[in-house]
C-alpha cells in the first residue's frame, strides 16, 4: 500500500480488515516506526481522528507532530498559476512540499466546502497532497471519503460475529449541512462483508451514483429497519443540491420505537453526535459508538503498520 485515501488504495481490503480484529481482540505494541515521524496536518477540526492516529503512531514507536493549519499557518493557496497578491501568503504546493520533508508519513484532514461539487469530488486539496508529498499520503477525512472511519466500521460490524447481519445505511437529521464523505466512504468498504446492506434516506438526499449505485434505496426509513442488524445512521446534506438541507416532512431521528422494528440491531455512528437530533440519548447509551471510536485506534495502527512496511 503506497497510499491511504480509499479502498482503491488498499491491495487487499479484507486482510486489512483482519489486521484491525486481530488489534481489537489483543493490541500490541511494536518498534516499526522508530526514528519515524508521522506528521498531522488539519484543515478542519477533529477529536477522535486526532487522538486515535496519534496513539497508532505512538503504538508503533513513532514521533508525531501535528499543524492546525487552518489556524496556526500561514493562509493557503489552492490555485496554480495565481498571482498571490491577495489573502493567501502560501501555496500548497510549497507547504506540502516542506511539511512531507520533515515526516515520513503525512497524514491530513480536508473537509468539502459543500460549496463546488465539482472541485470537491475532484478532491482538489488531497490531490495536492498526493501530487506534492514526498512521503505516503493518510487521508483522515477528504472532501468525498472518509477511509479510516470506514475501515474501523467493518472491523467493528465484523466484529459483531453476526452472520450475514442486515446493514442499513440510514439518514439521520442535523441542524448544519455535513458533507456525503461518511455515507459515500461506508458504501464503499460494506461490499468488502457478507451483508444485506439498505440505503433509507428522505427524497433529495440521494448519493452520488458512483457510491449508491447497486444498492436498495428506500425512502421508508420504518420499513427499512424491519429485521435489520445494524443501524448505521450518519446525516448528510444533497449532492443534487449541492451541500442544501432539503425539507423533510418526517421525523428521521432513530428512537428506541424505532430500534424496536429491528432484530435486536446494535446502533453505529461515527461520532460526533447531536444527541436527541440524530438518535435519543436512550439509542445512543445502548450502542455501539464507544467501541466503534476506540477501534479507530485500532484501524490508524493497521493502516499505518501496512505503509510503514513498504517505506
Ligand atoms: N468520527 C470522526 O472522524 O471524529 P472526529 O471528527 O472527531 O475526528
């Protein structure tokens, strides 16, 4: 594995996935990353990808330095061939460039702007990285994936040991727009299990064709529950309209009422969580978001064994 931004990046997803159980039923520790450094760079905020891939790193022996770069650097230019005589004092080819030189690992945050689609599912920030660093590229949230979450997730549905579990990918409310990267990223690793997998949300809140393409699409989000064994909710604003929060009649907040339509189904997110807006406070306490953010250690420590392996 040269680099980590999407499955398409991982040669064998299922031996990764593995990687990440075998973490979970007995961590360990080991020196492969002595005398290495990680370097963190973050656009955005974060709590658990900040945390988590610093400890896998720290697992592995390695040295970590972190840029909030957003708030502790210089302003940044995306575009090529600009004339910089405005806000923006550094162009992200030079920083990258410089940052990559002090790591050997180069791990970054770039969320979507919600603002230009296309821009955004070009991934114009993370292919600057890819295009620019000198050393492997960790994505912890672009603007259209969100690789680690997802490899933490299947490790975690896996995990469950339910066979064959009924997976529904489900729409959940949100007072602010959020980006498709959970949804869209979730989409691409469950073809990697033995799973049913349903896709509820209301109209406009349709995915983009090339994640959503092949799956069940419901509209029904109480028939969709019926008999599921996993509830996956994450909320996501229109890729028709672009980053818009279209009206929903509804109430999609996932309720115990509504857990109880279920096989008993174990409720996942991602975290951070609106609680009493996404899901009750009764649906969250009995789940499994604690052990879904402590396996993100789990998950960074994997994926960055695996890039270490080949430097
Ligand atoms: N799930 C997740 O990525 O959490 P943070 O945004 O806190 O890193």
């Amino acid at each position: 594995m040269k680099n980590f931004t999407s499955i398409e990046d991982v040669p064998n997803p299922k031996g990764l996935i593995q990687d990440v159980i075998n973490l979970i039923d007995q961590s360990n520790h080991s020196t492969i990353g002595k005398e290495k450094t990680l370097g963190m760079v973050f656009f955005n905020p974060s709590l658990r990808t900040r945390l988590s891939t610093q400890k896998a790193a720290q697992n592995l022996g390695m040295e970590v330095i972190v840029l909030n770069i957003d708030k502790d650097a210089w302003n940044v230019e995306f575009e090529d061939g600009t004339t910089m005589d405005g806000d923006s004092q550094e162009h992200i080819r030079d920083a990258v460039k410089v940052i990559s030189s002090y790591c050997d690992l180069l791990a970054v945050r770039t969320f979507a702007s919600l603002t230009n689609r296309q821009q955004d599912y070009e991934e114009r920030e993370l292919q600057n990285f890819l295009k620019h660093s000198s050393v492997p590229v960790i994505s912890m949230e672009s603007a259209t994936l969100h690789p680690l979450q997802s490899l933490t997730d299947m490790a975690t549905i896996v995990h469950t040991n339910i066979p064959k579990p009924k997976v529904v990918l489900s729409w959940a409310p949100h007072p602010k727009p959020l980006p498709q990267a959970v949804a869209n990223s979730f989409l691409e690793w469950v073809t990697e299990l033995q799973a049913e997998v349903v896709v509820a949300h209301p109209k406009g809140y349709e995915l983009s064709e090339k994640f959503a393409a092949g799956y069940k699409v419901t509209h029904n989000q109480q028939e969709a529950f019926k008999n599921a064994d996993i509830i996956y909710a994450k909320n996501w604003s229109s890729y028709s309209d672009y980053g818009a929060r279209p009206a929903v009649e509804e109430n999609w907040t996932i309720t115990s009422e509504l857990m109880q339509k279920t096989n008993q189904a174990q409720f996942m997110h991602c975290l951070p969580i609106r609680r009493n807006v996404v899901a009750t406070d009764a649906v969250i306490d009995d789940s499994l978001v604690y052990q879904q953010a402590k396996n993100r250690e789990y998950a960074a420590q994997a994926v960055i064994k695996n890039l270490l392996e080949v430097l």
